[in-house]
C-alpha cells in the first residue's frame, strides 16, 4: 500500500513579498516572508486539498531553513526528505505583483554559498515508488546534477506501476543554455511522463514553431494524457489517448497572482488522485481540469498567505456556486 498519495521535488525558498498587493519592492515598507518556488507552491497547495504529499527538497541549515520546514509539517506535509545541508544558506528570493499579471522576482542564491539543492542524492528519491504518483517539474531538471537523479525516479516509478506526472512549467531565461539544448532535454522529460501539464507558448516552444499548440504533438512525445492552459486567452484543453476535451476558463479580480500555475498543477493532481490517474475517461478528465481551474482562481482572488489556499471542500462548493 502507498504511504502517500504524491511525491515530488523541487526548490524551497524563503519569499519575502510586500503585505500590500500591488506596491513594487521599492515601495512597500512592510513585508511577509512566505514559502516560495514552483514545487513548494504546489505542496502547500496540495495539503490544503487533502493530499498526503512528501516532499523531496533541501534548505540550509539555519533559521529559514528551520521555519519553512515547520510550517510544511504544520501544513501536513511529509517532510521526511526534506534535507537540512550543513554549511548552506537556505535561498531568498523577493517578489513583488502588480495585481495585473505582472511580477517581479529577485533571487539571492549562490553556488556554494546558498544552493542546498545541490546536496540531493539517489537516497533522497527512494520513496517514489511508495505513492501513487511520482510529479516532478522544469525547476527541478534545470539543473545539470539534479537532473539525472530526477530522471532515474521518474524510470523508477514508471517501473513499479507508479503514474509520473510532468509540469513544463519553463523559465528559459534561467538555463543558461540554447533553445535547442533546452527542447531536447524537455522532450526527454515528457518521454518518462504519463501526464503532461503545460500552456499553449510551452506547446508551441517544444514543437518549434510559435503557432502552434496541437496536442497530439506534445503526446507523441510520450504522456497518455496533456492539459494545456492558454492564460486568460482562451478555454483550457486536455487530451486523453484520442479525445480531446474543452473547459472554459474562470474569470475572478485578482489580488495575488504568484502561484497559481502551480495551484492548477496541484488542483490537478489532487482531482486526479480521487480516482486513477491513468484510468480516466474524458469527462473525468474534464472535471479533473476544472476543478484544478477553480482552485486557481480562489488562490488568485485571496493572499499570498498559503493559509488562504483553499480546501477541496471549498473548492468543490466554489464550484457550484458560479
């Protein structure tokens, strides 16, 4: 039997954000500190939904470090490979949002110095076969030495009957490589997923050419099963073997927008998991992405507090509501 429900990895930062949604860093006077990073925003996101998620990260050994994993295992979260690095820093980042989409973030990492993920060995992805489903996202294969740990867990789950579960999730600029490098290694995560989650610029990227976001394309490349958000441009598509399914979007006033990509990347994932993932027809899958879409529209519409993410019973009577 799974002792959880999910594993994943990825980066956990201290995030330092202004109190008021809106003002700039260079205006705000008064600031809350957060957990940050795509993957984090997701497990926070996950334990509210009810998941039993774990966690697999490394913060420094100091005050950050101690605080962001406390209040992952306030939050529920298991946090048994979550490694403390000795002579590490726990990264800080500062982001700001204008309420309009637009963000700003500012990262104070250095090799060496602040870069505990670094310390991550094959002992840490032991328990992927010990979940029912293995997510792992860009952030977490960006890296050179990262990556074929990732990778090798994703073969491993795969193999024990574990579904692996794919974020694109791609921030270009922060590779340091060329598009063609960072297409192929792309590609090669996709070829070990089951599921892919991704938006429309994403799409057209790995298929090299801007126009186009055919999902037929991104499932050659490996999962059963593709979701692809457009922003707020257009409905959201999903993709399952041959059917192919359209949810309309959620329109909501947006307070604090970090995070909700990864909130729709959790509310997926926790859809997913009230069935099996690698078993749903169309129409689940549909109400899996809207129920994802929903959760993403009550975490843009609240704080950057993860306290005001919300539960799959809110979620589930959002959606009934509107």
């Amino acid at each position: 039997m799974a002792s959880v429900d999910l594993v994943t990895v990825g980066s956990l930062f201290a995030e330092v954000t202004p109190i008021q949604a809106g003002e700039t860093l260079a205006e705000a006077h008064r600031y809350t500190l957060v957990a940050g990073g795509a993957a984090a925003n997701m497990v926070f996101a996950l334990a509210r939904l009810g998941v039993k998620v774990r966690f697999i990260t490394a913060v420094g050994a100091d005050e950050f470090g101690e605080l962001l994993t406390g209040d992952l295992a306030e939050f529920g979260v298991d946090t048994c490979c979550v490694r403390r690095v000795e002579g590490q820093l726990t990264t800080v980042t500062f982001c700001s949002v204008d309420r309009q989409g637009g963000k700003v973030f500012r990262f104070y990492r250095f090799p060496g110095y602040s870069a505990p993920m670094q310390a991550l060995a094959a002992e840490d992805f032991r328990s992927v076969t010990e979940c029912r489903l293995f997510d792992f996202s860009e952030g977490s294969i960006r890296e050179a030495a990262l990556r074929p740990l990732v990778f090798d867990a994703a073969k491993a789950a795969r193999a024990a009957g574990v579904p692996v579960l794919y974020a694109v999730n791609l921030r270009r600029s922060s590779w340091g490589l060329p598009d063609e490098e960072i297409r192929k290694i792309e590609c090669q995560a996709l070829a070990l997923a089951d599921i892919a989650v991704l938006n429309a610029e994403e799409a057209a990227f790995l298929a090299g050419d801007a126009a186009v976001d055919d999902l037929r394309q991104i499932q050659a490349l490996g999962p059963r099963v593709v979701v692809m958000t457009r922003g707020g441009d257009g409905d959201m598509t999903a993709r399952v073997d041959d059917a192919e399914v359209s949810v309309p979007l959620y329109r909501v006033p947006v307070i604090y927008d970090v995070g909700a990509g990864d909130t729709f990347h959790a509310g997926l994932a926790a859809a997913m998991l009230r069935g099996n993932p690698l078993a749903m027809t169309p129409g689940e899958l549909a109400q899996a992405v809207q129920f994802a879409a929903a959760a993403a529209a009550i975490r843009v519409s609240t704080s950057a507090d993860p306290r005001d993410l919300p539960t799959a019973e809110q979620v589930d009577a959002w959606m009934k509501r509107v």
